[in-house]
C-alpha cells in the first residue's frame, strides 16, 4: 500500500483562514507521486515571524507571502553508520521540506488582486511545493514553465489562472 504525502499544518496565526483538509489537498496534488509516503511541513504565521524569516534567509527586511525550505542535506556518515541511519530514517516519511505562508500578506494580496482568499492560498501552496521540486522563476523559460504548471495543476481544483489579473 502507498501511503500519501502526510502534511504536517502548523498554525501560528489566531484565525483559521482556510481549512487543513484543503492544505494538504492542494500540497498533496501539487507533488502528485512524488510525494507518496513522503512528508511536509507547512507554518502559517503572522507578519512579525513572516519578516523575521525572510530577513534572515533571504536578507530582504519585509514579510513576503510564501518561503520554501527544501529539506536539510545529511552530512555523509561513515560506513559503520550508514547501516543505522538507514534503519532509522526508514520508519520516518522522507522530508520534502517546509513552505511558510505568511497569512496577512496573503490575505493582503487577495484583497489587492480581488481573488478569493481560498484561491490565493492554494496558488502560494502549489508555487512554494513547485519550487521544493526544483522549478524556480529566475529565467523567463523557467518561470513560463513553473507558471504552467501552475495553471495546470491549479484548473484541477477549479481555480482560474492566477497570472491573468496580474498582466492586465
């Protein structure tokens, strides 16, 4: 049996604004195979922990809307150790890693860009488990891609394009 992605919602805010049910939903399509038997850790948090954490891995002073941190690289243990490590890690779900939303500047945006609240999370959810993949926006064919893939997986729950009020 394939165990599912088990995402791991960790709420730091004093309002629920979506439901946990639709978190991992939208992490778990996001990851699609990939994420089977595999885990996630996902923080909701206000403004204050939003820049703290931004300043301090991306040295940028403001709370932006989503951070992804991809799971910490283990050093190369010696031989001896490599059979215990493995016997312990293979009871635990692989760790995909963390994405941090940070729920006013979400909220924020959504006014702003008149979108359901709902619908700007599942974007933030599915661009920050996209980037725990390996796509980025740096390039334009990189970020026609990941935007792609986007729409595609975002058209599955129902969601417009969030790109289109952007460019108008």
């Amino acid at each position: 049996m394939i165990k599912r992605l088990a995402v791991d919602i960790q709420n730091r805010t004093k309002t629920t604004q979506v439901s946990a049910a639709a978190i991992r939903r939208w992490a778990r399509t996001a990851f699609g195979a990939r994420g089977a038997g595999a885990s996630l850790v996902i923080r909701l948090v206000g403004a204050a922990e939003g820049r703290r954490l931004n300043l301090l891995w991306r040295g940028r002073d403001y709370a932006t809307n989503v951070l992804s941190f991809p799971p910490l690289v283990m050093p190369r243990l010696p031989r001896a150790e490599t059979s215990i490590r493995a016997t312990t890690r293979s009871k635990e779900p692989s760790l995909l890693g963390d994405l941090v939303l940070c729920a006013p500047v979400v909220a924020r945006e959504a006014n702003e860009q008149a979108k359901p609240l709902a619908h700007h999370y599942a974007h933030l959810i599915v661009h920050g488990c996209l980037h725990l993949q390996g796509y980025d926006h740096e390039r334009d064919v990189d970020a026609l891609r990941m935007e792609r893939r986007e729409r595609r997986l975002l058209k599955t729950f129902g969601i417009d394009d969030p790109y289109q009020s952007l460019d108008k």
